[in-house]
C-alpha cells in the first residue's frame, strides 16, 4: 500500500518503520528540514543541548523497532539505567536522591525523612499493579475499539477496576499513603510527566512512577538526540521517503476515505494516511468536518513549558542529570497554570545537565544546562514580560537553593517557550501533550487512533492515546500498526 505519514517526531518515525516493515511504501512529510519535532537539539557556542525529552523511560520500545528491522539497536542510543534517577532539592533544605537501588533508597527514607521505607516501597508496588493491570487496556491497545472490550486484558481490568483509583485524585492518593509531605510532592510531581494537575488527575496516573522507579530511569549514551538520529537512519534503510521542509497544508477527503493530502504546491495521492502531527490541527484546519472537532476545543489543553538553554561557565558537582528544586507552594503553581494561566513566582525548576553524561556536550569545565519550569499553554499572555519575570524567580531560586550566584556563570543562553514550541513542532498553542489528564475521563476523552468516519486514516503520537511522553508515543505507533495489520492483512 502506498501510505504517508505526516509528522517525523518520534511518533511517525516508529510508525513509519514499522508500516515500512510489512512492506507498506511509506512517505514521511515534515515541514522541519530535519527530523524530531519535540525531540531535537540545538548547538551554541560550543554547546549542545537536547531541546525536549530529557527522561528516558521504556528503551525496550525503542529496542523493538531495531529488532522487527532485524537489526540490533545501535550503540549511541544503548541506554545506561542511572543509578540516581532525580535529586530533589525541597525548601526546607532537603536533598534527596530517588536511587534505583532499593537498598540505597531505603537508607536514603531513613536517613531523610519521616517516612518509614515500607510506606514507599508499598507506593512503588501499588504503581507497578496499576500499571500491570492498565497498560494492556489503555497504554498498548487501541482503546475506542468496541471489540477489545471482550478480549483478556479488559476482562481483567473489569474485576480490578477497584485497584485504578479513577475516583481518586493523584495527591488524595499520594496524601494517604504518606505521613512525609515531601514525599507526596515528589509523586505528585509525576502528573506532570503528561502535562496535568496532580490535584485535579486521577489517582490511575500515579502508575507513571513505575516506568522510572520500578523499571528504571536510563540516557543514551550520546543524548537525548541519538535516538531520532538512529531511528531516522533505520527508516531510511528500510525504505521510507522523506519530505523535509513539506508542511502539509490539507487532507484530501471523498465520502468515508481520505485520498491524500495538498503541501503547498503539490497534491499527493495515497491509499492510507497517519496523522504523527497534533490532532488539533486536522481538526482546525486540515480536514473539514472532522467528527471531533467541538469536543477537543472545549477540552482543556495539557500544560507547556518554558526553557532556559544555559551555557555554564563551571561545573556543579552537588547537581545530578537530573534535578528538581520544588516549590513551597505546589498547590498554588497548578492553580495558576491551569486557572490564571501564568507561573507562579516560585515555581518548581527542573534542571537537567546531559554533559554529566555526554562529555562532549560541553567544553572542559563548562556544563549545559537546561532549565525548565511548567507553563501554561499559550492563550494571548505577554510572553516576553512572562519570561523576563519568570528568569528572574528562576534564578533567585537556584541561587537560594545551591548558595551561589548563578548569573554570572550563564555564558550562552537560548530560550524556548509555548510559542516557540508551537513554531517548531506545530502543537497547538505550545500545549506539550495534547490534552490534560485532569479528569477521570480523560483517558476516554483522548483523540482515538482511528475514526469510523475516514476508514483509511490513523492517529499517533502525542495528542492521540494512549498519550504523550516517548514511551506514549512509540506505544501509539504500535497500536497504529496492528490496527492497519488486522484490517489490510
Ligand atoms: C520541553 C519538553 C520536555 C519533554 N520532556 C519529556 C521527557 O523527559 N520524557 C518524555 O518521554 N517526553 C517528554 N516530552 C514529550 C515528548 O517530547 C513528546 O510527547 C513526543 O516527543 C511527541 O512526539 P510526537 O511524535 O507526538 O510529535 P512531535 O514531536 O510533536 O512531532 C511532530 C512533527 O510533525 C511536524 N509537523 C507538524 N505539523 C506539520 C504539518 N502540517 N505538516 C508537516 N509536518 C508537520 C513537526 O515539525 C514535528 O516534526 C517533552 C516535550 C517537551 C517539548
């Protein structure tokens, strides 16, 4: 079949070589001149930094594609699993590092909390039940099929369906099951992992915590880029075409079926089409009379992101890979990122230095810093006051987190922001995954993989379910695949 993929993130290019695999003629359209969308880099000054994506969760996903390729993932993106997935820096002074190792984490709860260790290993447990139980349902299959709903995975969740927690929400959750209030915060944290409010998302979420503290946080051993390198290499080598610098402008539509799409000056033809690009786009713009459009414009879009790309003249050893400096006022900052829709003045900073790993992605002595705080997607705010105001609360609080003066050690800056996102990847309004999780329904409420009103039209990637987030996405491609699987073969 002659198939086109619109979008090269990590979405359409999983989808793309997996269709490629089962000898589809595939055709990727990107209106980047590269390859990536949320996931890229940017070189400056002697630096580079990974622009999105810091975390790496689920490599085998990524393994997978190199394996039904026949071949063996390739060395750069071979993931090391950190020893320390997150140091966490909490206002009262607190330093906590989450350690994989379950002996030096125990110590780590005794050592620095009030918590006793068993508190937190039943959490990490409870998680990895969840997940157990879900994942099949609403992480690896096509959830609005009618059908699947008499198939094992769903049965079971059906006499389960009390272990999710759809009626709670994550911090009702994590409150009960902690005495030490630090340590709700630090699993609160993880409905951001899909830009939502752990005060308004369901407690099923909590289910995040198991892919980094159960299965493991890891890095490619060359960044956060290599994946996309070696997945586009991959494709290239089974077959697919790419159109870079190719903005897909319309989907060409007759009766049920979608014949192809308009760039801007040509029309192509096709027998399938995936959408790898944001949904909201083919509802706006791209296809009229798509049957979802009202639905997805009244749901609340998932938070953005701003970011400071520092080039540091010094090196920082009491920092990790990753590391997060809480707020004091956590409920606050999601009260005015999804309700006023600005940052707060405190916010909560994630600072990520891939060069702790990747020697060369700073000179000698020097580090990159990437520095990220939660931001509301874009709605009209004064952008360049924002991020002056923000830069300012940012800074204050690195320096009064680590006792120095960080400005003046900041020698290259780039900055990134909702409307820069949504310049570079074409995400809506800088909205990072899509839609929010901050309902129990939300997981109903996501843009499915198919319609039944286009037959030959699929969906991937990070506003489409099973969600956002890498491991998300490439689940997204393979559902995408088996669905073509099972109607074409
Ligand atoms: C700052 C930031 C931090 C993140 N941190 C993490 C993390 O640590 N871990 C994690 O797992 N996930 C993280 N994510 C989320 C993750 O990056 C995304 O969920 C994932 O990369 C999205 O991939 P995708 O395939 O859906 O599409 P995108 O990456 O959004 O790619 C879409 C592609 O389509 C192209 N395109 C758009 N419109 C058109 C059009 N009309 N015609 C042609 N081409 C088009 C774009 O140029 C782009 O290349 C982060 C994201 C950001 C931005």
């Amino acid at each position: 079949m002659k198939t086109a993929v619109i979008g090269s993130g990590i979405g359409g290019l999983a989808t793309a070589i997996r269709l490629a695999t089962r000898g589809h003629e595939v055709t990727v359209f990107e209106k980047n001149s590269r390859p990536g969308g949320k996931l890229s880099e940017i070189y400056a000054d002697g630096f580079r930094f990974d622009t999105g994506p810091s975390l790496f969760t689920l490599p085998t996903l990524v393994e997978e594609l190199f394996s039904i390729c026949g071949e063996e993932m390739k060395d750069e993106v071979s993931a090391e699993r950190l020893d320390i997935n997150c140091r966490y820096f909490f206002p009262d002074g607190l330093v906590f590092d989450f350690h994989h190792d379950k002996e030096k984490l125990e110590e780590e709860v005794v050592q620095k909390t009030k918590e006793k260790p068993e508190a937190l290993f039943k959490r990490l447990s409870k998680s990895k039940e969840v997940y157990e139980i879900s994942a099949p349902v609403f992480v690896f299959t096509a959830f609005h099929k009618l059908s699947n709903f008499n198939t094992p995975p769903y049965k079971e969740m059906a006499f389960r369906l009390h272990k999710l927690n759809f009626f709670r929400t994550m911090h009702g959750a994590n409150n009960g099951d902690f005495k030490d209030k630090r340590l709700v915060q630090l699993f609160d944290r993880y409905a951001t992992y899909n830009g939502s409010n752990p005060y308004r998302a369901p407690a099923t979420l909590n289910m995040i915590a198991h892919l980094e503290n159960n299965i493991g946080a890891y890095f490619p051993r060359k960044g956060m880029y290599a994946i996309i390198n070696s997945l586009y290499k991959l494709a290239v080598k089974q077959g697919v075409l790419f159109h870079f610098n190719t903005r897909v402008h319309k989907l060409l539509s007759e009766g049920k079926t979608v014949k192809g799409i308009r760039t801007l000056d040509s029309k192509h033809y096709f027998d399938l089409l995936v959408s790898a690009i944001d949904v909201k786009q083919i509802t706006r713009n791209l296809l009229a009379g798509h049957p979802h459009r009202k639905r997805l414009e009244k749901a609340e879009p998932s938070s953005s992101a701003l970011i400071f790309y520092w080039g540091i003249n010094k090196t920082f050893p009491q920092l990790q890979l990753h590391n997060i400096l809480f707020s004091a006022r956590y409920k606050d900052e999601f009260r005015k990122l999804f309700r006023e829709r600005t940052i707060i003045d405190d916010p909560t900073v994630y600072i990520f230095i891939s060069s702790k790993i990747v020697k060369e992605d700073a000179p000698k002595g020097k580090e990159n810093w990437f520095v990220m705080v939660n931001a509301p997607s874009d709605s009209g705010q004064d952008w360049e006051a924002l991020v002056a105001e923000t830069r300012r609360h940012i800074i204050s609080k690195i320096n009064r987190t680590l006792g120095i003066d960080i400005e003046k050690h900041i020698v290259t800056e780039r900055i990134g922001s909702p409307v820069t996102i949504e310049r570079d990847t074409g995400s809506v309004n800088g909205a990072l995954y899509g839609t929010s999780s901050n309902s129990m329904f939300s997981a109903f409420l996501r843009h499915p993989n198919f319609l039944n009103k286009y037959k030959n039209l699929y969906f991937v990637g990070g506003s489409a379910h099973p969600g956002g987030g890498i491991p998300l996405c490439l689940a997204s491609a393979k559902i995408v695949d088996e669905e073509i699987r099972i109607r074409y073969e």
